[in-house]
C-alpha cells in the first residue's frame, strides 16, 4: 500500500509505439511502493494495452486541476493527452510526436504549479520527433532545459544499490554515478563544445546538486580527460591542459573536490573510484556504456540543474518488445523510487 502522503509523481508515457505504456500499467499492475503514480497520457492506448497484456488495471482519467484519487494497486491516475492517430506496438507514426511533446508539458505544467513533485519520463523516440518536424530536438534533458528557461542542465545517470535495492530487486554492491559534458553530439562537434566557463557551470551544477539531492556533504567529484590517456601530457591532444586544467584548478580555488583530468580507461575501475561520488565524463559515449555494463535496466537517468524533479529509465523505446510483455520493470522501478527521495528532500 501506498501511503497517502508520499509525493505525486507524473510519469510520460514516452513513445506509443514503444514499451513506455506498457511499463505504466505493468507498474500500477504491480504496485508502485515509492510514489503516488499519475501517469501523463491517453487512456485508450493505456486500457489497450493493458489488455494486450492481460493485466488487470483500472485506468483512471482525470483533470490536472482535480486531486489524484487515492493510491490503490491496479488502478493508474491518467491525465490524459489524447494520441493524434492510432498507434500499433512497434510501428512509429510522426504524426503522434506532438502527441509525446504534450505530454512532457503537462508533467513540466504540473511540477512547476506544485500538483506533481517531480517527472518520470518514460523513453521517447528522437528519430521520429525529428521526423515530424520539430527540427533541433535532441532529447529529453535538452527539452527540460528549453521548457524551464535554465542555461545549463546536467544529464547524469547513477546505477545505486544502497537508494534503490529494495524497489529495484537489486543486490548490487556499488554506487556510480555518471555525469556527461556533452549529451547528444557527433563525436567530431565534442571537442569544441568543451570550453572553461562551460564546463565551470557543469561542475558547480554536479557539485550542488550532489549535495541538494543526495544528500553528500561534500561531494568529491573525478573528472575525466578527453583525449586518450588524458592528452598523455600534449602529446595526444591539448584539451586537457588548455581547457579542462585550468577549468578545475579554479573551481578548486572556490573549494570544490576535483581529481583530474583523468585517463577514462583506468579511472572506471574499483581503486579509482574508491571514495568518488560522482564522475564527470566529456561526452555520452565515454561514460555511459561503462554504467551500463555496470548496471543496465538497474540504472536511472537524472537531469540536474532543473527547478524540478526528473528522472528517466535507461533504456530506450525497445520497439521490438512492444506489446509483448517482455519488457522489464527494473529501471522504471529505480527511476521512480530516485524521484520520490529526491522530491522528498524538497526544493
């Protein structure tokens, strides 16, 4: 049973055509121990899929200025965002992309009017989004930053045993937590958009939200190269010691626990990540296949830096899985229950 006080979470449904639906009414199907569920999307497709998968949930719409209905196991709260045209199980149709984005507004429209206390986003499709012609979107974390009107944001996905065993079913042992410089770029724009007030912003972003959300005191934070072997001195490269250097050296100045600029193929070992608590990567594909082989569909994905809770699942939209009942619960589960502790402990 769901305590009445715990904290509303909106939950996107992601990409119809993707397992995000299903993980909703699977969830509410299974009971969601952490948060009083809303989820943001259309009721049809919810009760449609549902059945698909022969679970017994009771799909509840009702409007966002209207209070949730009490928390019960089987029953999913829907603020509903109608589909723009039918959607199948692992077909896409670009013409339901405004469909996905309207979604995403009204979970932003509920947390920032105080009727949610944080998002879950259920994962979407770019492809298709870009398709439909929203022309420069390239993801949820950068959608959030637009939509809340804040500079910077830090995308950072964390893999924690010790939060999140117990919803997850997870026994892990290790804590990772995953920061990016750069999210979703060609691997030859990365190197140009690593600046020093840039990454300044990033690092006190992580560091102060180490502290807001999880609780760390004082957050030591090891900063990864970009270059093989961090630059091996110049000699691979001068990012490290034209860029990220003196980035580091000055925000140490200001206090903060930095180590780096770090080789990334020895820093993601256990005696380097010994006391850590978080690693900053320079681009998406540096990091985040290490926390994956770590701990994928254990792991949940957290944006920074936001006047709000959101957190995401790990995965994408695993269109070959849709509306089969393979899909796995696991991340969902670890997204959910990061979210409630974070809105827990309050803007």
């Amino acid at each position: 049973m769901v305590p009445g006080d715990a904290p509303v979470l909106a939950l996107t449904c992601g990409e119809p055509a993707g397992i995000g639906p299903e993980l909703a009414v699977m969830l509410a199907a299974d009971g969601v121990p952490a948060a009083r569920l809303v989820a943001v999307g259309d009721p049809a497709l919810l009760d449609e899929r549902a059945a698909m998968l022969g679970l017994r949930v009771a799909i509840h719409p009702f409007a966002p200025g209207e209070p949730p209905p009490a928390p019960r196991r089987g029953v999913l709260p829907v603020w509903p965002v109608a589909l723009r045209a039918p959607s199948h199980p692992g077909r896409l149709d670009p013409a339901n992309a405004g469909h996905v984005l309207e979604t995403l507004n009204v979970a932003i429209d509920a947390c920032r009017a105080g009727r949610a206390a944080g998002m879950v986003t259920a994962p979407l499709h770019k492809g298709v989004i870009l398709d439909a012609g929203h022309v420069g979107f390239t993801g949820h974390t950068e959608y959030l930053r637009d939509a809340c009107g804040v500079e910077e944001v830090v995308m950072m996905l964390a893999t924690d045993s010790a939060l999140h065993a117990r919803e997850a079913g997870w026994r892990g042992e290790t804590t990772l937590r995953v920061a990016l410089a750069t999210t979703h770029l060609p691997l030859r724009e990365v190197a140009d958009a690593i600046t020093v007030p840039r990454l300044e912003r990033l690092l006190r972003i992580l560091h102060a939200d180490l502290q807001r959300w999880f609780g760390i005191t004082a957050p030591r934070i090891a900063v990864c190269g970009l270059n093989p072997h961090a630059g091996e001195g110049g000699h691979l490269g001068r990012e490290e010691l034209d860029v990220i250097l003196p980035a580091l050296e000055g925000l140490r100045a200001e206090g903060l626990a930095l180590d780096g600029p770090l080789a990334a193929d020895t820093l993601f070992t256990p005696r380097h990540l010994e006391g850590v608590d978080a690693v900053l990567a320079m681009y998406h594909d540096q990091g985040l296949p290490v926390l994956k082989y770590a701990g994928f569909g254990r792991a949940a994905n957290i944006t920074l830096g936001l006047p709000l809770v959101r957190t995401s699942v790990d995965h994408g939209t695993a269109l070959d899985l849709a509306g089969t009942g393979r899909a796995d619960l696991g991340s969902l589960r670890v997204a959910v229950a990061l979210a409630a502790e974070m809105a827990g402990r309050g803007i």
